[in-house]
C-alpha cells in the first residue's frame, strides 16, 4: 500500500479527544474538547465548549483568555478557524 501524505484531517483526527483552542479573529474563540472532525462540510465539533474573549496588550503580546461563556456542543467550519491550539489538561483543571 502506497503512503498517504497527511492532510489537515489527519492532522486534526490526531486531536480528538484533546481539549483545543480554536482562535476565529484576533478577539474571539471557542475551547472545548475536541469530539469529531467532519470532511463534508468541512469542520471540527467541540463538546464541552466555551466561547471565549481574547485580549492582548502591548506588554503581553500573546493573546490571553479574559472572559468564557459555555456553549454546550459546537460546530466550526474550517473556513472561519484562523488557528487551532491544545489546550494542556492541568491547565483547564486549575481554572474550575
């Protein structure tokens, strides 16, 4: 059998089951766990997800959760997804 060369889906089946952040602008996300990635549309499903507000200051240029709204289950098209971050565990376990 011939080798595949990875697509983005690969790549994103890779995470599911991890908790990820999905950065749509420069100000606005979800966080969730990732529970499955959908080739038709294509898109990634979160449950346990939460929108979340971005803030970065000229001190801190990198971009940092300041606010979260829970959103149950959650569907992003890959189209409106700027960028995909995990989220490590004991990160999200410290802040409940």
């Amino acid at each position: 059998m011939a080798s595949v060369s990875p697509t983005v889906f690969h790549m994103l089946e890779r995470l599911v089951g991890k908790r990820v952040l999905a950065v749509i602008n420069r100000d606005f996300g979800y966080e969730g766990r990732l529970a499955v990635v959908s080739h038709e549309p294509p898109g990634i499903w979160l449950t346990e997800a939460e929108a979340v507000i971005l803030r970065s200051t000229v001190v801190s240029p990198i971009p940092q959760v300041v606010n979260r709204e829970s959103k149950g289950e959650t569907f992003l098209h890959l189209d409106s997804v700027q960028r995909l971050e995990t989220v490590p565990e004991a990160k999200t376990n410290a802040r409940r």
